[in-house]
C-alpha cells in the first residue's frame, strides 16, 4: 500500500513536472513581446525573498517586495551593511523567520533551527551553498551525534544574508525534508570602495553579576574589479547557570516480580542509625512504613538522581574571515571565501545529588543499605509528593568540562555568463572541524548508614524541595570517595564537494542543470582511562583505605560553595541551597592525573553519550530544472518545477571491546539512490494577491548515530544497551503546500500558508530483553558502578539469578517502522500604524502544527516528531523615527515532546518540554554627530526571567530546570 502510494506520488509529480515543461515551451514559442508587459525575474533559490535591513521599518518593506516576487515558498533575511544582521548568533538570527523554532543551550542561547515541526536534524545547513558539517556536539550537555549544525558557533557580525528554503526546488541540495538553510558570509562588494566596521558591546548576564566583551571589526575594499574583506569577530563570556536536574524519574524494587523500572532497592533490613525508632539488625516492611499500599509503592516515582546544580566558567569564541572577489568582466566573476572560528567551554559543574539510583543493600563500600519510605503521598500518576526516606545518601558529583572546536572551510566560486541566454555556475568547497573534550569528574559520598534524611516536598510540582538533617556544605561531614572518571571524546568532520550549474534560457523561460559531488567524513572516538585512575587514587573497591588520597585526606580537597546566593533567580523554596566544592587543581596534581588523562585507552560510548565510530558518506547528485512565466486568464503564473537525483553510498565502522579490553571494529556498508520531483507554483490573482502551491518530495539521511555497528552500554544502572542499525534508510517525505498573501500596501500585507509532510520511515526505538551474557560484553569492561549495580541485583534477588550473565538487559535498537503525517498553518500580518504615531508598527506570525502516526505493533504509545510545539507565534512592535529605533519582541512556543517513550524503563513516559515565552528589547539610536557613523545600542534577552524546563511524562515531575536570567548588551556599532 505504501510502495503504491509512493510510486503514484512520484508519477503525480512527474507528470506535473512534465506539464510544467510543456507549458512553457508553448509559452515560450507564442510569446509576443510586444504584447506582454515587462515580465519580473522568476525567483530562484539563488534569488529568494529578501529582507534588507536598513532599519526595521525598512527589513519589513523589503520582507513585503520579496513575498510578491517569490516563487517558492521561504524567506531570507539580508543585511544591507556589513555587521548588522541582527541578533548575537545566526540561531538567533533566523528565529526572526515564521516557522521556526529554536533549541536552545542550558545558558539560554539558541544553537541549532527547527522548520516547521521537525527537528535539527531535519534541517539542511549549506554555507554559501555547499555542505556545512561542524564537529560541535549540541551545546554545555553535549550528546548530539546527528545531522545538526551548531549555529551559535558562527556569528552575525560576519554575513550578510541567510535563505531559508521551505520547499524545495531541484537545484536545492537535497537532506533537508523540515528546509534548507543558506548561510552567505560578507564579501567585499556588498559594499564597493573603502570601509571599516566596528562593533564593540559589553554583556551583563543576570545569573553570576558579570560583564563581558564581545566585538567585531570588518574592513573592506573595492576597485573596480578585486576586491578584497577581512573580518574578526569575537566573544568571551561569564557563564553561570544553576539548576536542578534527575537524570530521570524511577521506582523502587520490592523483590521478584516487582513492576516497573526498579532502579534502586528499598531496605530489607533496618540499616544502622535509621532512627525513627526502628532497631538496626530489624527486618522492616516499607509497605508499612511508608503508609502506601504494596501497588502504590511498587510505582511510587522519585526523582534517580534528584539535585542541584551548578555550572560555572568562561565560554569563548573568535571567528574569522577572509573573503576575496574578482569581477574582469561584467560576465564574469570569481570568489574565495574563508572561514575559521575556535570554540572554547572552560566549565566546571558541581552536582549535589540525593542518591536514589542504583541505592540499596550490597556488599561494595558505596552501598547505601536501601532507603526507607516514611508517611509518603503520591497523585494518581504515582508520583511521590512528599514524604521522608531514612538512611538516605548523597554524593558530590563535579566535572570539569574543558571544550574545544576548531573549523576551517574555504569556498572557491565563479559565475560566467558568455551570453543572455547562457550562465554557468561552478564552486567547491573543502572544510575541516576538530572537537575535543575533557571531562574528568571526582564524586564523593556521604558515609553510609550515617543517619541521614531527607525530607521531600513536591507539593506545588514544579520545583522538588529536597532538604535534609546534614550540612551538605561541611568539608568535615565525613565525605568519602564515590567514584572518579577520566573521560574524554574527539570529533573530526572532514567535507568535500564540487558543483556544477548551467542555465539555458531567459527571464520568461529557461531550462537549469546541474551535478554535484559532496563527500563527508566523520569520527567520533572515545578515551577511558577511569578503572586505572580510581584504583590509583582510592583502592580496590574505592574503599579509601589505600590510594593517592584515602579517606582521611579528603576533607583537605573540599570547600564551602564559593556563591552565596544559589538559586537566586529561581524565586522559590529549592531546598538545600548550599553544598561543598572540590579544589579541583589541588586533586590534579596529588593524584598524576595528567598522566592517566594521556594514556587513556579507547573507549566505548562517549563521555557526552552516544555510540562512537566513523561514518564515510559521498553523494552524487544531478537535477533538471525549468523556469518560466506564462499567462493564464490574462494573469501570470509563475512556474518552477523538475527533478533532482541523488546517490548515496555509506561507509560505516564502530568499535567494540574485547574480553582482554583490547578494540576492534565492526564495519558495514549501504547504498541508496532518491528520485525528488517538484513544482512550484505562484499565480497572480490580482495586482495585490499572490496565490502559491507547491508539492515535492524531500529526503532526510538516517541518523549519523544510529547507524553505526555495535553496541554501547553506558547505562550507570546497567539496565538498558543500545545497538545501532547500519540498515536503517533514508527518511522521505511527500510534501504539499498552498497559501497566499493579500498586500494592503506599504510594508503591510496578511498572509496565509498551508502545509502537510507525510514522512516515509519514521525510525521507532523497538526494545529486546536479553541476558547481560547474550551481549557478548565483557564484565570486566564494565564501570566500577556498573558492575557494583549488577552485582547487587544479584544478591537482591533473593536467589533469582545466580549470576551476572543472567541479569535480563533491555537492548534499544532503531528500525524503520513508522509513518509520519505532520498538517500546518502559517499566518502573517504586517501592519503600519502610522495613522497613530509616525513610525510605529507590529508584525506578527503564527503557526499551528498537528501531527499523527499509526500505533505500531509492540508499541506502547504513538511515534511523534520531537520538538513539535502544537502552537507558536512570535510578536514584535517596534517604533523607528528621527534616529531612535525601538523594537519589543516575544516568541512563545507551546509543550512538545523533547524525547519519545518509553524512558529509564518506564513504560510510555517520554520527556516534554514545558511552553515558554522570552520578551525580548532592542533599541538604537544614531548620533546626530561624525556624519552619523556612530549608533549606540541596548539589547535586553529574556526580560521576564523565563527558565527552561523539561519534564518527565508529568507536568510535577521534573527532569531538569535551568535558570540562564536575563543578559544585557549595550555598546556602539561605528561604520567608517
């Protein structure tokens, strides 16, 4: 039934594509010249909807210009002068555009664009029309291992026009079924003759009450034929972030049989110092003691990993770019763009973590006992809303994130065009991008069985209150070691590509072709010297009695936390607000750990998540295109349609580790080609309403991380493994659009767009139980906390399995199962307002998305696109006059799915973000001095203090919560 319906859409478009060449060419031989008016050039890719900033009152007349022009549908958003796109990073930048949709870091700043309901990685990124890969891995958490481009790493003082593609035409480089985005970098003659721009900004962020720097200085010139641009543009800010955060929500185990995720142990036995009148030695009931019945405990969720947490550094970033153009003739052009930029995260992230996973009676020296449940109450979702749990435990978990990228790219160009009727457009490009991150984490625990409580209170839901009977903020609580890693992850992306475009034809009919050949190379490698550096520095067993630094040394390693006010920004009762930090330098340097850091062996799993391996993807593709205008009823169509090819052939390796530790890699390979028609169209209805229709089909490459081979175990509870598939196929989706505009003149217009993706391939996460011996892992390659929580299952069991081979594992494995039918609306309104006050006006943009899938077998709940918010709109007024220039902006997105289900074992709960708004201010005015060169500028992020929140499954079971506050930005901008 599919294969039917794909191959009558692919001959449906075909068709149309065919019709389209046949109309035109009738069009083309009838033409009277004499007769037809002067005819508007057809807008190509090359040639989208521009919005030319000069002002905002000037963005949205040309944003209205280029709405009646275009073909396709899509927006672009250009810079008039060198360095004033606006916003701070081009995410930012294009989260001005109907439709999309920011991810944003942990700091609050966007890194990486969704289109129209579907993730990141469903969006193409091209730099100045070529592939664009960086090694980046998704911001301060890390863990991004797809298709997704990290756009806070380039920023806006450097180009000068971004195009973003919402269907596609054929010369459109295809992978993108959500859109394809182009980023375009200063060139000389943007601006022809001489100029120098400088822009110089301090930044205040609200989190920590520091300033930073952050500047930009172009300079270009022009003769007239070479012209040459040079630009550097940087930032280094103070970072601060606190939070809370549970690594997942789980339920306790209450012998054999129990239901759930059974993530940690309750008490059998009264451990020693429980108090609360129970008799150490004792056998207890929690059934009793925590006033629940038996089915209500056994579901009862708690938060695994319930903490607060601070990250604390400098972030820094210094991108350059060198761009050189030489025009000997009005018919040809050539261009050498260069890019290079240098990330650095120097963070460090403390958490204080009330320890429920993998808690519970055991024989190693970090075995809590198991906890007892007191006087709990849960809602009728089970989730625990308060209660006391005795013999409780707590450990310091702190990192340091030490993170750098490098990328390079260069971009050779040239366009020809001999004569009227002949263009040929030739580039390529060659980039490099180089990742690495060291994360060394030292994590020490209260001692167990001490008598400590916490008392959990959860009754509002939004922000747990974990408090407790200790200091957390003594260095002589009597702290010993938990565990230490010396982790660390490389990346290299490596591009290269050629492309090849000939235009036959003029202004009312041609016929465009192309090729391209694209190759991308991929390596994503992990390092763990963890086992060798814990035995060093605290003993077999990590007990403390022997090692670099034992038990009694630690307090000496330990301070008070050196903020004062936690939370600050939160405006709420977050429980403990205060907890010990490490001197991380003086533990450095008593334990060698420089040297166990350069020796460390490879690794399976990276320390930010996700599979390893090497991925080597090249592409062939070809296309034809025909464009033209013809008139129907005495009006215009405007038509663009053909067809585009493409090739694939990927190569694919991971490693995996053998029973004496040493690595080798299993390898794969596969090979798929995709036929993408598509036609679009726009009729002139009237001189003051366009109507639009598109249908194409768009292909998306399978996620990079699940298609390498083996298998990883990174799981702390060693409960769940994950397989990659090097099968798993392209996604494709039919897409079809309609909508229009009615231009009420001047900047205003109403617009009205209507979309549907009906997505081919969905992958589904399908789990398998299977003994931990099936895996074919060796135990002794596990973690010390790996195998400390299989061998306490064991013994937990109470004589259900005997071993650790017999230990049933959950193995996740990706398949292509699954459709997807994702129905939108887009609406636009523009409007002056200058009937009140001269200059002043509000634009506005809405979307309503809705989206659908079959339940599939074996599956619990119904596939859904992560990230898709029901609802979104973005609100902005602004006042420009007599060198003041004021603009107030609010983008709101609705709840969505941030992970599908099921997650940490439990059955359909998937993790969602919460709606949220940011109010955002930015206003200029142009000194009336020095031939007004000079224009000072404010800029207010996230007035009203909005966190980012995630939850699990429940709106009052938090998965993690993260105040970045507001940031100011004042300076001056100066063009000379």
């Amino acid at each position: 039934m599919a294969d039917s319906h794909i191959r009558s859409f692919r001959m449906a478009l075909c068709a149309a594509s065919a019709f389209g060449a046949l109309t035109l060419a009738q069009a083309a031989i009838a033409q009277d010249s004499a007769a037809q008016p002067a005819a508007q050039p057809v807008a190509q890719q090359d040639e989208a909807a521009d919005i030319v900033v000069t002002g905002i009152r000037g963005s949205l007349q040309s944003a209205t210009n280029a709405k009646k022009n275009a073909v396709a549908f899509g927006d672009s958003i250009f810079a008039e002068d060198i360095g004033k796109l606006p916003a701070t990073n081009l995410a930012e930048t294009l989260n001005r555009m109907p439709g999309v949709r920011l991810n944003r870091d942990i700091s609050g700043e966007g890194t990486q664009v969704a289109i129209r309901g579907l993730g990141p990685s469903f969006t193409r990124v091209l730099l100045n029309g070529s592939q664009l890969q960086v090694a980046s891995d998704g911001g301060t958490n890390g863990g991004s291992a797809n298709r997704e481009v990290d756009l806070d790493f380039f920023p806006s003082e450097l180009f000068t026009r971004l195009d973003l593609a919402k269907t596609p035409s054929p010369s459109t480089l295809e992978g993108g079924i959500a859109g394809t985005v182009n980023l375009r970098n200063a060139r000389p003659f943007d601006k022809p003759g001489t100029h120098v721009t400088v822009v110089a900004q301090g930044q205040y962020t609200e989190s920590n009450e520091k300033l930073s720097p952050r500047g930009a200085i172009v300079a270009s010139h022009t003769t007239d034929t070479f012209g040459i641009l040079v630009g550097v543009a940087g930032v280094k800010t103070k970072t601060r972030i606190d939070g809370f955060d549970t690594v997942g929500w789980t339920d306790g185990n209450l012998g054999p049989g129990d239901a759930g995720a059974n993530n940690f142990t309750w008490a059998s036995v009264v451990p020693a110092n429980a108090g609360h009148g129970l008799i150490a030695g004792q056998p207890v009931d929690v059934v009793v003691t925590s006033g629940l019945t038996r089915d209500q405990l056994s579901t009862a969720l708690l938060p695994r990993l319930g903490r607060n947490t601070l990250t604390n550094g400098d972030r820094s970033r210094i991108s350059a770019l060198a761009s050189l153009e030489w025009r000997p003739s009005d018919t040809l052009h050539f261009a050498l763009d260069g890019i290079w930029a240098k990330s650095k995260r120097d963070y460090s992230r403390i958490n204080m973590n009330w320890q429920v996973r993998n808690s519970g009676p055991g024989t190693g020296a970090q075995a809590t006992g198991g906890m007892i449940p007191i006087d709990l109450t849960v809602d009728d979702n089970g989730v625990v809303t308060s209660g006391t749990f005795a013999n409780s435990s707590f450990f310091l978990e702190a990192s340091e994130f030490k993170q750098t990228t490098k990328f390079w790219n260069i971009n050779p160009s040239l366009i020809w065009q001999p004569s009227d009727t002949v263009k040929v457009q030739a580039s390529a490009n060659w980039s490099k991008s180089r990742f690495f991150r060291e994360q060394p984490t030292w994590a020490f625990q209260t001692a167990p069985q001490s008598g400590v409580d916490v008392y959990y209170d959860n009754a509002d839901g939004y922000y747990p209150s974990i408090t407790t009977n200790i200091d957390l903020n003594d260095p002589n609580l009597g702290w010993q070691w938990y565990r230490q890693n010396v982790t660390m992850v490389r990346r290299k992306t490596e591009t290269k590509g050629a492309h090849l475009d000939v235009t036959l034809g003029d202004e009312m009919f041609n016929v465009k072709v192309g090729a391209a050949y694209d190759r991308a190379t991929r390596s994503i490698r992990a390092y763990d010297n963890s086992a060798a550096y814990q035995l060093s520095v605290c003993g077999n067993g990590c007990t403390g009695a022997t090692g670099s630094i034992p038990t009694s040394a630690i307090p000496q390693y330990l301070m008070p936390m050196s903020i004062g006010n936690f939370g600050h920004l939160a405006g709420r009762n977050i429980g403990y607000n205060a907890f010990i930090m490490p001197d991380f330098g003086a533990i450095k340097d008593a334990t060698n750990y420089y040297s166990y850091r350069d020796s460390a062996p490879e690794a399976i799993g990276a320390v930010t998540g996700g599979a390893t391996g090497d991925m080597d993807e090249k592409v062939w593709g070809a296309y034809f295109e025909l464009n033209g205008v013809t008139t129907i009823a005495g009006r215009d169509l405007h038509i663009n349609t053909g067809m585009r090819y493409a090739a694939t052939n990927q190569y694919v390796e991971a490693p995996s580790q053998l029973p004496d530790k040493s690595v080798v890699n299993f390898t794969s390979r596969s090979k798929y080609e995709n036929f993408l028609p598509s036609i679009n169209l726009t009729y002139d209805i009237a001189d003051n309403v366009k109507l639009r229709a598109s249908a194409s089909r768009t292909m998306t490459r399978p996620d990079a991380g699940q298609i390498l081979p083996g298998m990883t175990f990174s799981d702390p509870s060693a409960l769940i493994a994950t397989s990659g598939n090097p099968g798993l196929e392209p996604y494709t989706s039919d897409n079809y659009d309609i909508g229009g505009e009615f231009y009420t003149g001047g900047i205003g217009y109403v617009g009205l767009s209507a979309f549907m993706k009906n997505v081919q391939g969905f992958t589904v996460t399908q789990g398998e139980e299977r003994t931990f011996g099936a895996l074919g892992i060796p135990f002794e390659t596990l973690t010390p906390q790996q195998q400390n929580a299989m061998t306490d299952r064991v013994a937990n069991s109470k004589g259900q399995y005997s071993s650790v081979d017999q230990l049933p594992i959950i193995v996740n494995r990706p398949i292509n199962l699954s459709d997807l039918k994702i129905k939108g609306v887009e609406a636009t309104w523009v409007q002056p307002l200058d009937f009140l006050v001269k200059g002043l006006g509000f634009s506005a943009n809405g979307t309503y998305l809705k989206q659908s899938s079959k339940l599939m077998p074996g599956q619990a709940t119904r596939l859904v696109a992560t990230g898709v918010s029901k609802w979104s709109y973005n609100l902005q007024g602004f006042y420009e006059n007599n060198g003041l220039s004021v603009s107030l902006n609010y983008v709101w997105n609705d709840k969505s799915i941030a992970v599908n289900a099921p997650q940490n074992g439990i059955t359909g709960a998937a993790l969602r973000n919460d709606a949220r708004g940011q109010l955002d201010l930015s206003a200029g005015y142009q000194l009336p001095f020095l031939n007004k060169a000079m224009r000072l500028t404010l800029d207010v992020l996230n007035i009203a203090n909005e966190p980012i929140r995630t939850t699990f499954e429940y709106d009052n079971a938090p998965y993690s919560i993260y105040y970045p506050g507001r940031t100011i930005l004042a300076g001056i901008r100066a063009n000379f």
